[in-house]
C-alpha cells in the first residue's frame, strides 16, 4: 500500500543537511582571522641598517621609506624619484592621518638623501619621522 504524500514530504525535510549553521561559523571565523591579521609593511629592499645601542622598536610606523646605498628611494615597493617623494608620503599620509615616518636607511647611503626625505615628508606634513636602526 502506498503511504499517505504527507509522510514522503515529511522524510524528505527530514534528510535535508542544514548547512546554515555551518557557513555561519566559517563566515565568523573568517571575519575574526581577518581583524586579527597583523600586515607587515615592507618598503621594498632589504637594507643593512646601522647599529645603535639606544635603538626603540616603533609600533605604528605605517609610511615606510628605504634608502639603498646607491641613493635608491623606495616606497611600497617601488622605487620613486626624489622629486616624487613628498606626493607619495602625502598620498599614503591621507590615508592614514595617524601614520608616521620611518626612513630605512643603508649604511653605505648618503646623509643627503636622507636630508632630502626628512625634508620631503616634513613638507608632506608629517612631523612624525624616524630613522630605523638595528639594536645593537
């Protein structure tokens, strides 16, 4: 005998996996390995920093600018023209107000490119500037 088309509709809901909850957590895990990500900013060489024993380690240091010790200048991995150094600090500077200087500069560099950047983010409007040093 056949059953009643009320009892198959009920084993069909029955059978059903609810994947709701599921989803529900990767989306909330997803958000929370979202907020949690530290991004590590680099300015796109590697360079061999000087020494120095009362050397700090700067927490909020977001407009990174490296110096090769071939007077290379280097922001978010690109390497940028002397002229072109107060617009991009100004660029990344509007987008975050809070943002300070850190210059990375080689030991082998010269101190006029690193006067002329001091100078370039000075007159970008960030007061907040620092030299990078290895600890020694």
């Amino acid at each position: 005998m056949r059953a009643p088309l009320g009892n198959l509709m009920q084993e069909d809901e029955a059978e059903e996996i609810n994947m709701t909850p599921m989803l529900d957590v990767v989306f909330i895990m997803l958000i929370f390995f979202i907020v949690t990500a530290s991004f590590v900013k680099e300015a796109g060489i590697d360079v061999n920093r000087p020494e120095a024993a009362t050397a700090v380690k700067k927490e909020r240091a977001n407009i990174l600018v490296a110096i090769s010790d071939k007077g290379e200048i280097w922001i978010n991995k690109r390497q940028i023209d002397i002229r072109a150094v107060q617009a991009n600090i100004e660029r990344l500077k509007a987008e975050n107000p809070q943002g300070s200087v850190v210059i990375q500069a080689d030991k082998k560099s010269t101190t006029d490119t690193l006067i002329k950047v001091m100078d370039a983010a000075r007159a970008a409007g960030v007061f907040d500037v620092s030299i990078a040093a290895q600890e020694a």
